[in-house]
C-alpha cells in the first residue's frame, strides 16, 4: 500500500501563484470588456400636454347636535333628547359616551334624538355624559355634554349646562 503525497511548500507556492495568476487575468479580461463597450448616448426628450385639469376642495364640518336636555327622576334613569344638527357634513348617525364616575356608551343611527342610560351603567356618583355626530371619514363634531348624578339606587338626576 501506498502512502499519498502530501504537497511541500513549493507544491502550495506554485499554486498561490497560478490563482494570482487567473484573478489578474479575469480582471484584465473585464477591465477591457468596460472599455470597448460604448458609452450611452445623450438624447433630447420633449415633454408637453394640453390636457387641463381643475377640481375644487371645500372644507366642511360636521355639526354638533343642538338643544341638548334631559330628564331624571325617581326610578327614571337619565335620558338625554336632542334637536339633529342643521347644516354641515352629512351625518352617520351619533356617538355617546360617560365619563367621570361612569363609563359606558355607543352608538346610534342619523335619526336618533334620544337616549336613555341603563341603570346598570350607574353607580352612586355623578359623571358627564357626552354626545358628538358622526361625519364621513371618521370625523365627529365637537360633544355636546351633560352632568348625570345617581344619588341613590332609585334616584337619579341629569343637567345640561
């Protein structure tokens, strides 16, 4: 059996040389293939249209309900009427919430003018009930605010400022 060769240095020498070799040459070979190619060429170009256009932006809000009041009792928890916004952006319907001592809320249709509070959504205390319109895009009118007060578990009490 025979043992293989292992290379010396002048073996590993030769070979460094040969690959320095081919990288100089590929590089030779690339350097004059960027040479010969032709350079792009400058062009004129003209641009024109006689077409016009024209269109116009108008700015718009969407209007507050008016004339908020409300109505509270013995047993009769708050309920909040409204007169519907006049003029600005058409309205989606209308969007109502507590704050303050409470929470709770939702939403209602363009048409509503009315609202009760469940009971259930009040506790001993006394919160702010808020009302804005709902707009396209996602816009909404200033709220409209309330102060809406349980003063025991039957007896509730609103004002509108």
């Amino acid at each position: 059996m025979r043992r293989p060769r292992t290379p010396g240095p002048a073996d590993r020498r030769r070979t460094h040389h040969l690959r320095r070799w081919i990288a100089g040459s590929a590089a030779l070979v690339l350097a004059g293939t960027a040479v010969v190619v032709a350079p792009p060429q400058a062009t004129l170009a003209t641009w024109s249209d006689s077409e016009h256009g024209r269109g116009s932006l108008q700015a718009g809000t969407v209007s507050p309900p008016t004339n908020l009041r409300c109505t509270a009792g013995l047993a009769t928890p708050p309920t909040f009427t409204w007169d519907l916004p006049v003029g600005g952006l058409t309205r989606s319907g209308f969007t109502w919430s507590l704050s303050g001592g409470f929470s709770g809320g939702g939403t209602l249709g363009p048409a509503v003018t009315t609202v009760t509070i469940p009971g259930g959504l009040l506790t001993i205390g006394s919160g702010t009930f808020n009302l804005s319109a709902n707009g396209p895009g996602g816009w909404t009118s200033t709220p409209t605010t309330g102060t809406v007060s349980m003063l025991t578990a039957l007896l509730y009490s609103c004002s509108v400022p």
